[in-house]
C-alpha cells in the first residue's frame, strides 16, 4: 500500500473561497470581482469608508443648496442651519460600520432640529443607513432602540407641523424602517450562514488532514513492526549461521560452505523484504515493479521459515493439523509473524542445546498455534531479556483480529517458554 502525500504550496495570506464552481461565465467573474472588491475592503477599510461617506456628503450639500425648499415645510430656515444638518446627517457615516449606533445618536440631535424647524431635509434618511448597519451588526434589542429613537424626531416634526392626517406622516417612515431593518437582518442571516458553512468546510479540511496523518501513523507504526519481525529473526538466523560456519570451518569445510550460502540466501531475502517495505515510504513513484508486487508471507512460507531456523541451528518440529482453507492474507500474515517472532526469540534465548515444536491447528472456528522450546537460556528460562517489542508487536497484530497471545514460561521440567496463538476465524467462513 502506498501513501500519497501532497505538500500544498505556501500561502502569502488567507486566499478568498471560489463558490463559483459550475455557475455561468459571467456568474464567476462577478464573483471574483466581488472576492477582490471584499479583500480589498478587508485590507484597507477607510478607502470604501471615505469614497461611500463622500458621495453622501456630497448628495446632503447638493440638497442644501437650495432643493431642500422644494419639500421643506418652513423655507424660512437660515441657510448655515441647513448647511450644519446636512454635514450632521452625512459626516457621521464615516464610523457606520464601528460604531452604528453611535453614528445613529449622533445624528438624533440634528434631526430632532431638522423636524422642530420645519426644513424636512432629504439628508433626514441617511438615518437608515445608521439603521441598517445596526442590523446587521449589532443585537436585534439595540434594533428596537434604534426604532424608537428614530420614531422621537418624527412625533416632534408631527406635533410642530401637522400636515395631513398622523398616519401619512408615521406610516411611510415606519415602512421604510421596517424594510431597511428586514434588509439588514436578511443580510445578517445569509452572511451567518455562509460563515457556518465555511467553518464547517475548514473543520471537514481539518478532520481530512488529522485523519491523514493518523493513517501515515498507523502505517509507519506498521513498518515499523515489519521491520522489526525481518530484521530480528534474519539477523539471528545469520548469526546461527556465522558461528556454526566458524565453529565448522576447521573441521568441516564444505558445512562452512554450506553456511555462508545459507547467510547469503537469508540477507538476500531480509534485503527483498526490506525494500518492499521501504517503497512504501517512497514520494517519487518510482519503486521497482517487482518490489511493489512482491507478495506478504503467508501459511505457505512456514516450511521455508522452519528450514531457515533449522539451519541456524535450531531443531524445530513442524506439527500442522486442519485444512487452512481460505483463511484472509492478513489472518495468515499474522500467524507467520507470531511464528516467526517466536522461533527468533528462541534461536536468540534458548541457548546451545535447546529444541522447538510448531504445532498450527486449523479448527472449524479458529486457528491455534503454539510454539515451544525447550532452552533454558541466560535467565533459567524464567526471563529472557530483550526490548519487548516483538512481544508487544505480535500482542498488536493478535488484538486486530480478535485474538488472543499467551507467552511466557514453562514452569515444569526441562522448562523452555511457550507462545499461544488462538485467532478467530471471520464470522462467514
């Protein structure tokens, strides 16, 4: 199994979300015309703050020019009034978006003059742009607030200058208020939305990326173990092998011979499994052919692994009862790993003189396997000293399928350790 891992480029700052994908030609273009224009905003929000605020302004002194008289209904007011009310309504604009209630009590003031004098300017309706931004800003009370402080300057202008019945005073800017409110909540929910959604893509993102490196993990910790199981028994059946050839070179020289061919198969063997797994660990995708097909031990090779040990010399008794059947790869890789573990721990720990018995059982719901020998070792078969991870490793691979691993010593005469291997077979075989 390879992993493919893409390394992104790096990024100079946070890159806009194209959720453009599949709309119309023009569609994708105003949205990435609208991306820009946002980023921008982003980057330097006084620039759209001052253009925006300028066209207001603007528009109020336009109107204070002399087109305010048109609705007005006292034309008598003093012009520099006027003037003040227009920079009042539309100055203020400029911190709408920070402080938009602010902006609206600010602009309360000038309108409650602009209502008692009669002028009835038209800059009065830049209020709701304050309103608009409460809305989509700020909580939905201070929304209610801001209705009654814009409703004060209209009950003043009503009582100062009654003109028609109450309702065609109040209703029109009751409307407007209620359609610029809508608006901005719309607004509000469809950005809160879309906020949800790109969080919740970036968690899914986060999720991916954190499950992928669990799966690298969970793979380097099984090279790991594989690497473990190659190296441990190969090195120990090459240097059974090294000192028996050495014992043998003086009196028998074709038994030494004989041995360094067999340390020479045997490296060739560890190497081809070596490789294989290192190609794993491969980016370019160039690993051999033959390394990326090259098969898992499996049931088949346990003749081939006894013989090996034997000619590291160790004695071991093959003993297998049952038809293994169709018994998983990964089922069958696992009972050559505990075989293959143990038979290294005791060409390792056994000492000199010791023997060892395979027994594999293929039962109707399960598949036993007890490895024996009869070594003493350093530690009077009792202990035997070593890093622990071939223990722990063939306890992991035992616990994938449901199995269950017991190793330890055996307490009656001649003594010796025994690992037992008890695997369920899968529910439907």
């Amino acid at each position: 199994m390879r992993i493919a891992q893409h390394q992104r480029p790096p990024r100079t700052g946070p890159a806009p979300q194209d959720w453009s994908t599949g709309a119309q030609p023009l569609t994708r273009r105003l949205q990435r015309l609208t991306e820009r224009l946002r980023a921008f905003d982003r980057r330097r929000p006084l620039v759209w703050d001052l253009h925006l605020t300028g066209v207001f302004v603007f528009a109020a002194l336009v109107d204070a020019a002399g087109g305010w008289r048109n609705v007005a209904f006292n034309d008598e007011v003093p012009s520099w009034l006027v003037l003040v009310m227009s920079l009042g309504f539309s100055v203020p604009l400029l911190w709408r978006r920070g402080h938009p209630l602010a902006v609206l009590l600010v602009m309360l003031p000038f309108s409650l003059v602009n209502a008692a004098c009669g002028a009835h300017l038209q800059a009065s309706f830049l209020q709701m742009i304050a309103v608009l931004n409460i809305a989509l800003r700020l909580p939905l009370r201070t929304l209610v607030w801001s209705f009654c402080t814009v409703l004060v300057p209209l009950a003043v202008g009503a009582t100062a200058y009654p003109v028609g019945s109450w309702d065609q005073q109040f209703v029109p800017m009751l409307y407007s208020f209620a359609l610029v409110a809508l608006l901005g909540l719309a607004v509000r929910s469809r950005q809160e939305y879309t906020a949800s959604l790109v969080e919740r893509a970036r968690q899914l993102e986060v999720e991916r990326d954190q499950q992928a490196q669990l799966a690298a993990a969970a793979e380097r910790t099984r090279i790991a173990r594989e690497m473990h199981d190659i190296i441990g028994h190969n090195l120990s059946v090459i240097t059974g092998l090294a000192d028996g050839g050495a014992y043998a070179a003086a009196s028998s020289p074709q038994r030494a011979a004989q041995a360094l061919e067999a340390i020479g198969t045997t490296s060739r063997q560890a190497l081809t499994e070596l490789r294989r797994l290192l190609d794993v660990l491969r980016e370019d995708g160039d690993a051999p052919p033959a390394a990326e097909l090259a098969p898992q031990p499996a049931l088949t090779d346990l003749e081939r692994l006894v013989d090996g040990v034997r000619g590291a010399g160790l004695p071991v008794d093959l003993t297998v009862e049952g038809d293994p059947g169709r018994l998983p790869a990964g089922r069958q890789l696992t009972v050559y790993r505990v075989v293959q573990e143990a038979l290294t721990n005791s060409l390792k720990h056994g000492g000199p003189k010791a023997t060892a018995t395979v027994a594999v059982r293929y039962g109707a719901d399960a598949v036993t396997v007890t490895v024996t020998d009869t070594g003493a070792g350093a530690g009077g078969g009792a202990t035997r000293t070593g890093t622990g991870r071939g223990l722990a490793g063939m306890r992991e691979r035992t616990a994938m399928y449901d199995g269950t691993l017991e190793a330890g010593p055996l307490r009656r005469p001649p003594g010796g350790w025994r690992v037992r291997l008890h695997l369920p077979k899968e529910p439907d075989q």
